[in-house]
C-alpha cells in the first residue's frame, strides 16, 4: 500500500467516524426532548370526535340494511307480476 493510498484511507476512515459520531449525537438529541404533555381540550375533542363516528357507523348500517331490502325486492319478483308476465 502506497503513503497516497494509506493517507486517502486514514481520511475517509476519520470522515466515516465522524458522520457516525454527529449521528450518534443528533439522535440522541432528539431522542431526549421530551414531548409536552396533551392539553384537556384535546380529550374533549377526542370524545366528540368517537361520538361521530360511532353515530356515523350505525347510519352507515342503516343505509346497508335499506340497500339489502331494496336489492331483495328488485330480485324477487312479486305474485301478481309473475302472473302479468306469463
């Protein structure tokens, strides 16, 4: 190994070693500030927001209960019908 090749070596080694040292810094960093804690309002705002969406589902049921008796009276033909169509 040539003293070029040796010395281009030693500075990328030191460049590698640096990066990971300043990454190993940042992250710990950030992982040392601490979060603030949630205000009280946003436990109210979560509140309401579960409550529309429960209230969302059961008229989202609603819909599909409708849907399911439309689409049995579409497919079933009624007796006096049946009997105009023969």
């Amino acid at each position: 190994m040539t003293y070029l090749e040796s010395r281009s070596l030693k500075f990328l080694s030191f460049l590698l070693g640096g990066a990971l040292a300043l990454s190993l810094g940042l992250n710990g960093l950030l992982l040392a500030v601490r979060f603030e804690d949630w205000p009280d309002d946003v436990s109210a705002e979560l509140t309401a927001t579960t409550a529309d969406l429960h209230q969302t589902q059961r008229q989202l049921a609603d819909c599909q209960q409708q849907q399911d008796s439309l689409l049995v009276l579409t497919r079933k033909p009624t007796a006096g019908m049946a009997l105009t169509a023969q």
